[in-house]
C-alpha cells in the first residue's frame, strides 16, 4: 500500500506509520501550514520511516464549536482539496487520519476518497457525529443502561449555575468536542462558573457539565476493541492504569496492565455494536470509588497514542482497519487477557521523582488543612511499587522509549512536545487538591 498519515504531532501517528511501514511501499505525512516550520519538527514528521511531508491547512474550529453540517466549511473543503491533492501526486491508496476533527472531516468526504480508489479507515459520518459528540454520547450510552457521570448542557452560561446545583461542587465544565481534555476545567467555587464556561464558549461552543467522580487517571480503565463490518470484535484489549505522571495528568499513563475480566468490557462493545461502529476505537471509563460503578468518560474514535499496547501484544490494529474498509474479510482474535504490564521509563522517571518530591513536601511543610491521619506511602514503598513493574514477567515498553535506538529525532521529539503538558497538570493537580482540603476529604 501507499499511506499518508496526518497530523504528526500524535504519538498514535507515529505508531500508525511505524506499525504499516513494513505493508507500505510509500509512506507520507501531513503538517499544518499554520505551524510554519515548528510542524517541520513534529515527531512523525521527523521519523526515518517517512518518505516526504507535505503542508496542509488547519481545520479545526468547526470541530471544536460542535457545527456538524452536512456541507464541508471553506476550511474544510480547503483540507479535503489539499489531501486529495497529495494523494494524486503520490499516487497514495490509503489515508489513515490520527486526529478527531481530520477523521472526522474525512468520514464526511469519505465516497470522494473512495471514488479515487482510497481507502480511509473511519466509521460512517452518522455514527461518528453521537460517539464524538460528548452530550450525545452519553444520552445513547444512558439509553442503553451504560452508567455515564450525571450531564447537563446548558442553553446559556446563565443557565450553568442552576444545573450546577443539581451536581454539586466541584463541577467538571468540558467542551462536547475535544481531546486530552483540552478546554477542560474543574470548577470548585460557583462564584466563577459562569465566567469559565464564558471562556470556553467562544472556542468550543457550549460546554456541558458533568458530575465530578473523585480520584485520578489511576481509576481509569481503557477498553481498545476493533468491529468488523458485521459489528463482529475482531480484537479487544482492556487495560488499567497503574501510574500516572500526575493523578490528575489526563494525557500521561506511564504504567498500565492488560485486564478483560472487568463486565465494562462487554458493556463496551455492546455500545460500540449499538452505535453501529466499524473499525478501532477506544471507551474510557472511570471506577467511581464511591459505588465501585465503572462510568463512560468518553469514547476515541481512532486509535490512541498507546495503541502501541495492542501492537505490543500481536494485535495489527492498524492493518486490520485498512483491511476492514478494503472489505477484506479478516479473522477474529481471542480477547487479549495478560498479564502484560505496559511502561514508559521516560514518563515513570518524572512519576517518582514528582511522588518522593511530594512525600518530601508533606515531611519538611505539611498543609495546613490536611488531616494529620492521611497515610502516604513512604519511600521505599513507593519504590517497591515501582521495582515490582519493571520486574514483571511479561513487560512491554513504549515505541517512543524504543525510538531513541533506531529513530532518535523522532523520539526526542515526542518526549520535548509531550512532557511540555506537565506544567497544566500541576494546575489541575493543584485546584483538586485545595478543593479536597476545603472539604476536608484530603
């Protein structure tokens, strides 16, 4: 085959590109003319794997705003044009879109691509419009007995501090279209409610709010499942997080286990069959600790940034989607059980030395409101923790960890652009845990 991937800022297109490399006689990316010669240095955009990178325009505020029309905007009609371009000049049959506003644009355009003999593995514009679409995902998910965090939408910010109430405080205001939570906040004083959903308005559109479940990304479980055309699973793998950089750092996991035992896991694939889903996605819930109920966070239409997991364990998700929307017929693969431990070395070293700088904080100043009768792991069982990982039998390291052998740039890369979000997830680290002491809960 002969590929584009796009938006090589993704570590999933870096994934998608390396794992086709050896299926592909060609392989291209796509950079955004906006980001002049910064997109030049995105991670897939640098990798050896890549033949050539072409600029495309960005297209992405209909998307944020949640403005869905049938019809193609002139800026999305402009990306569509730039990739079909691209493709004629390359001669491509295949173009596997690794961010949400690019498939969701190309699954609009999607019989303009077929007509030319292109292949774009992405569900159905109909079906990617409610699993995208945050407030209409979780009314489907209600209507099908899913547990979903209660949700509102307001019709105005003025009608943000009434459906607050029905919450209560902290309430999570967060845009119906985005990724790594960007737009996000975690409201904890009403007195700003309305001026932060007025500050998100105007990029993302109406946000909704949502119930606030305690705890961190550690609660968080990921449901990676791939339907054929026939809704049949061709590969499932479940995995729950062990670490974070951060506990309230959405974007950076840096320790996971595979585990298909939990019942979220065919809850999960029936929502996917209900939506009428074809192809890779991934469902996130959170384990609310305080009923034990696992709650839909949200559903990635596309492979993740850790669809290296799947890779890892011998599941070629993204040739199976390629072959799927070919028509290929492919065969299904027994659920992924473990025990496999997912690490990344890179993200675990700032994890602990971010949890003994913590533990060395509470020693020497502790809070003033915290509760004397708070345990924390000491030091050396914080490093048990951590010896015990990386001495499992079955372990698996991440690609960009693996890259600084064969692929430095691209590596070196990845860990400058993706560590740069820490200093966002002390903020909300930061807000959650003066909220947890005003309550006393810390």
């Amino acid at each position: 085959m002969r590929v584009l991937v796009t938006n090589p800022w993704n570590g999933q297109a870096y994934c998608v590109l390396r794992s086709l490399r050896g299926h592909a006689s060609r392989v291209v990316a796509t950079v955004y003319r906006e980001h002049g010669v910064l997109g030049r240095l995105a991670p897939a955009a640098v990798s050896r794997f890549v033949d050539r990178v072409y600029p495309v325009p960005l297209a992405i505020q209909d998307w944020r705003r949640g403005t869905l029309d049938e019809e193609n905007s002139a800026a999305e009609e402009g990306y569509v044009r730039a990739v079909l371009d691209i493709c004629e000049r390359e001669n491509l049959d295949t173009v596997f879109p690794s961010w949400d506003p690019e498939v969701l644009i190309l699954s609009k355009n999607k019989s303009r691509l077929t007509e030319r003999g292109i292949t774009v593995p992405v569900p159905e514009w109909s079906v990617l419009r409610r699993a995208m679409d945050k407030h209409a995902l979780v009314q489907a998910a209600t209507e099908l007995g899913f547990p979903c965090p209660r949700t509102y939408l307001p019709a105005t910010p003025e009608d943000a501090g009434d459906l607050a109430k029905r919450l209560g405080y902290p309430v999570v205001v967060k845009p119906r279209f985005s990724v790594r939570g960007r737009g996000s906040d975690l409201v904890t004083d009403p007195a700003k409610l309305e001026e932060t959903v007025r500050r998100v308005q105007p990029t993302f559109g109406m946000p909704i709010l949502q119930e606030w479940i305690p705890g961190g990304l550690d609660q968080r479980v990921s449901v990676a499942v791939t339907l054929d055309r026939t809704g049949r699973p061709i590969t499932v793998h479940a995995r729950r997080h062990l670490r974070t950089v951060l506990r309230s750092f959405v974007s950076l996991p840096c320790a996971q286990a595979s585990c298909t035992e939990m019942p979220v896991v065919g809850d999960a694939i029936r929502l996917l069959q209900a939506l009428g889903y074809v192809g890779h996605a991934r469902v996130q819930v959170k384990v609310d600790p305080r009923d034990g109920v696992a709650k839909l966070m949200e559903i990635n239409c596309r492979p993740g940034y850790r669809i290296w997991c799947e890779l890892a364990v011998g599941q070629p998700v993204p040739l199976l989607c390629v072959e799927i929307h070919r028509g290929v017929p492919v065969e299904a693969m027994p659920p992924h059980a473990g025990p496999d431990v997912f690490l990344n070395p890179i993200e675990d070293a700032v994890s602990l030395v971010a949890r003994l700088l913590d533990w060395t904080r509470r020693q020497v100043a502790p809070a003033r409101h915290e509760p004397t009768l708070e345990r924390h792991p000491s030091p050396r069982a914080i490093l048990r923790e951590y010896r015990e990982t990386y001495r499992a039998p079955r372990q698996h390291f991440d690609w960009y960890f693996r890259a600084l052998a064969d692929d430095p740039l691209a590596a070196l890369s990845w860990y400058a652009s993706h560590l740069l979000g820490a200093r966002r997830a002390h903020q909300l680290e930061t807000g959650t845990r003066v909220f947890r002491r005003r309550a006393g809960r810390e």
